[in-house]
C-alpha cells in the first residue's frame, strides 16, 4: 500500500517525503509532549460530566474529544 492511500483510507494522518521524515517526527514528538491548549479544561469537564452521561455516551464524548485534539495536534505540523 502507497502512503497516499492509506492516508485516504484513515491508516494515516500525515504523508510527507522521505528527506522530509525525521524533521516531521521530530516536529510531532515535540508537539505530543507539550500541552495543547484546551486540553485539561476538556479532560476536567469529561471527568466532571461522566457522573451525568451513561457509558456508551461518556466513550462517544472522549473519542469526539479525542479527535478534536488530534486534529488541532495535525493543524499545528501544517
């Protein structure tokens, strides 16, 4: 499989060049380890609503927020 096609399918995020690789992780790495903003308002309000919302809705609520922070992660490699 070509990296443009598991990007399409959702296997990847991003697709860069090969020269362009170590720069990309190093990039990511240094974007993982430091704190989004927003990040520990959204994780205290998911912990603060679980009490209020059943299992299956608390799951939907943390993937949705799971997602919003990896794509503002995705926005700040662009």
């Amino acid at each position: 499989m070509e990296a443009d096609e598991a990007k399409e399918l959702g296997l990847a995020n991003i697709v860069v060049p090969p020269e362009e690789l170590a720069g990309t992780v190093k990039d990511l790495t240094e974007a993982l380890l430091s704190p989004l903003p927003g990040a520990i308002r959204e994780t205290k309000a998911l912990l603060l609503g679980a009490a209020d919302r059943s299992y299956q809705d608390q799951l939907k609520a943390e993937r949705e927020a799971q997602e919003r922070r990896l794509k503002e992660l995705l926005a700040t490699l662009a």
